[in-house]
C-alpha cells in the first residue's frame, strides 16, 4: 500500500492508517527537490531490503510504500475487464449508530447514578453544611425525574459526539492514502483510467469505505464511461453537497438535546415553584414560629426549584462546546476532500476531446458555455440551498421564540400567582393583629377609666364594735 506523508514528517514513526503497525517513514535525500507543476513525480523506489521494510522515493512529499512490494500494473493499453468491479457498500460516513450511542449513554448515565448516590446527604443536613460533592448530588436527586432525564441527554449526546470522533478519525486516516499514484501517469486518460480505478479497488477494505475513496471511485467511473471532466465536475459538485447535507443532518438529535435540556430545567423550576407556593400554610398567623417556619419552608421550596434549571444550563453549556467543535472538524475534513478533488483529481483528467479538433475558437465558445452554465446552476443551486437555509432558520427562531414566550408567561404567571398568595395572606395577618391589638388596647382604655373612677372617691371603712364580757356595754 502506497502512503503519502508531509516532508517535516520525515524520519519519524508512526502508524499505518491500513493494518495499524507502527513504520518508519524514509528521509529525504539532500538532492531532493519538489516535483514541477504538471509532471509527474520520479518514480524509482529502490528494492525494499525485506517485506516488511519501506522502499524509499526521491518524490516531494515523502512517497514511499508500505509492506510487500508494489504490485504489477496491468499494461495501459486498451480498456481494463470491468467484471469485479461494481462498488461496495457504502456505510455512512458521519450518523452512529442509534441504539450503541443509547446503550453507551445509558450505561455513562448509570455509572454517574452510581458514583453521587453514596455523596447523597440525609435530610437532616443543613444544605448550608454540604460538601462539594453532597452539593453536586443534591442537584440530581432533588428533583429526580427532570434531573435524570437531563443527565441521560446529556450521555447519550456525549456518546453520539465520541462515535462521531472515532468516525472523523477514520476519515483522517483515509486522506493519508495515495489515491492517485503518479507512478501511473501524469495525467489520467481513457487509456489508464482503468488502472487508476483498479488502485482504487485494491486499496484496504477498512480504509477505502471512506468519503475520500468513495468520491475518488465514483468520479473515477464516471470518467471512464462518460469521458467528459465537465460530468465529473458536475458529479463532484454535487457529491460535496450530498456530504455536507448528511453532516448537517447528523446534528439534528444533538441539537434537539442541546434545547431540550435548559428546557427541561425551567420545567423543573416551575414544579419546584408550584410545590413551595402549595406549601405555603398561613391558618395561624398569631404564632411567629410557624409563621417562621413556613417561610423557611417556601424558601427552601425556592431553592430547590432553581437548582433544576442550574442543572440544565451547565448540562447544556458543557455539551455546547465539543459539539461546535466536532461540527467545524468535520467541516475541515469535508473541505480537505474538495480541495483535493479541485487541485489533483480535476487537473489531471484529460478528455482529448477539446484539442483534437484543432478549432480554438470552437473550444473557447465549449468552455465559455460551459463555464456559464456551470456558474448559473450553481448560483440556482446556492439561492435555493440559501432560501432552504433561511426557512429552516427562521422556522428555529420562531420555535424557539415561541418556546421562550410560553416558559416567561409560565414564570410570570406563577409568580404573580405566588405574590397574590402571599399578599392575601399578609392582609389576612395584619388584619388579625390589628384587630387583636384594639380588642386589647379597648379593654386596657376600660381598665384605666375604672381605675381612674376609683382613685377620685373615698372609701369609708367603720369598725363596729363587739359586745363580749369586757365592753361598756
């Protein structure tokens, strides 16, 4: 298998991206200098020493192979039998698998489960006493439900993500292999595109179901029927959009968790908050301590509403960032592809057909017209991608506006619902005390009168006198 490596890679070791064993990859020679523009690398590899040891070139670009020596080519005349061939099945370049990404996520949510549940703090634990981690799982089991629901999100995104890397990965390693050798000319005719499709079917199995050689494959194909490089250019342009449409899509499940799980916070927030507000018990109001201890408890009620949306925005905020950066590597990756198709592949097709009839005028008008209509099916092309783009924008913005309407009436409602409550029940209170303190300050005023009535008279006091053996009389 042929490779090709960058020059400052020179002299260090790596790893095969076909059988995954680690080589050496060859030093350039002092005399070595970049191949010109529009010939073909030397080729010349110098008889590897043993199977297993790399034959060095002279290329720019530290081309060498890799294994046992190069097979033999079949001769360039004529047209190569096309009886094995017929493609592979392709596997999709970028969406896991679903129910793996669930039992992966499923088995993270219950790992996490189990390492907070022994952090969990008695009831009889002052929150203002937690520790770090009795903090942490006190925000998942309070509210239980909308907590684990949020928390299986969240791994099962995280699953998606990982596979989608270990995806991306194999595509990177698909770009290392060398495609299109030089070794079979400098150019790519109807007389050696069968060879070229034949390197192709003899690349590695793991590697070549890839978005790199599938695209090479297909062009590669459609060359040799159609010889024509405007159709393959046609069939590139569209093949890259094919691609970028399916990465596109494959973020739909996580970005429908990304807005589910701070919604999901704000669901719990409004459970909470209808719990504290249904806790509130103010029947005896002449009593500070259970006045007290409701207050406490609607408090505590309040609290516990909010670490539900606390969750959810940190649960959202974590995933928001390796998702981006998954999108952008695979968008660099699908970039690295196109470019290659527009500066190796398609320079190098060579139909005959423009130069063999002699009539440059003839073949300024075919490239002129050819040129334009390419450049107006791509602007009808991208006006509709954009007008698709720009419905499927403002479709998410009026959903998500709605959404944001629906849970601030929520919260509004709820609150102005919670300050009727306890502005009633202040009235109802002060009412009571009101009432009590004239009833007291009545009888207090009656009291002081009698009081005073009784200061103003004279009390007379007569001794009557007792008749007994020593008296007068």
């Amino acid at each position: 298998m042929q490779l090709k490596a960058e020059p400052e890679m020179a002299g260090k070791i790596v790893r095969c991206p076909g059988c995954n064993t680690k080589l050496s990859i060859p030093a350039l020679a002092p005399s070595a200098l970049p191949a010109p523009s529009g010939l073909p690398a030397p080729s010349g590899f110098t008889a590897p020493a043993s199977p297993s040891a790399p034959a060095e070139n002279d290329a720019f670009g530290a081309e060498y192979e890799h294994g046992a020596s190069a097979p033999e080519q079949p001769p360039a005349t004529g047209t190569p039998e096309r009886g094995e061939r017929g493609g592979w099945e392709e596997i999709d370049p970028t969406n896991p698998n679903g129910l793996l990404s669930f039992g992966i996520g499923f088995v993270l949510f219950l790992a996490w489960v189990g390492i907070l549940y022994p952090f969990k703090a008695a009831d009889s634990v002052s929150p203002a006493t937690y520790t770090t981690m009795q903090f942490i799982a006190s925000l998942f089991f309070k509210h239980m439900l909308v907590s684990f629901m949020n928390t299986l999100f969240f791994t099962w995104a995280m699953s998606i993500l990982y596979l989608k890397m270990q995806k991306l990965s194999h595509q990177r390693k698909a770009l290392l292999l060398d495609v299109l050798p030089w070794e079979l000319g400098a150019e790519i005719n109807r007389d050696n595109v069968g060879q070229f499709i034949d390197h192709v079917y003899k690349l590695p199995h793991r590697l070549r179901d890839s978005m790199m050689v599938n695209r090479m494959r297909k062009a590669l194909e459609l060359f040799e029927v159609k010889q024509n490089a405007g159709d393959v250019t046609n069939m590139l342009s569209s093949q890259s959009d094919i691609d970028g449409m399916r990465i596109g899509g494959s973020y739909a499940l996580l970005k429908a968790f990304l807005w589910a799980i701070p919604i999901l916070g704000f669901i719990g927030t409004v459970i909470g908050l209808s719990h504290a507000i249904g806790g509130m018990n103010f029947g005896n109001m002449t009593d500070l301590k259970e006045v007290t201890s409701t207050l406490g408890k609607v408090t505590g009620g309040l609290g516990t509403a909010f670490d539900a949306t606390l969750l959810g925005l940190v649960l959202a905020m974590t995933l928001n960032f390796p998702l981006n950066g998954m999108m952008k590597a695979e968008d660099d990756c699908l970039n690295d592809i196109d470019s290659f198709c527009n500066e190796v592949l398609l320079p190098r097709l060579n139909d005959g057909g423009s130069i063999a009839g002699g009539d440059t005028a003839g073949v300024m008008d075919t490239l002129v017209k050819a040129v334009a209509n390419a450049q107006k099916d791509f602007l009808v092309d991208l006006n509709s991608l954009s007008k698709q783009i720009k419905e499927q924008a403002d479709n998410l913005d009026k959903r998500a506006n709605a959404h944001q309407q629906r849970v601030d009436a929520e919260f509004a409602m709820t609150l102005n619902r919670m300050r009727e409550d306890m502005t009633n029940a202040m009235k109802d209170s002060v009412k009571t005390t009101t009432d009590y303190t004239r009833a007291l300050a009545s009888g207090i005023q009656s009291l002081n009168t009698l009081l005073s009535d009784l200061g103003g008279k004279q009390i007379m006091i007569h001794q009557v006198k007792k008749k007994g053996w020593f008296s007068n009389k």
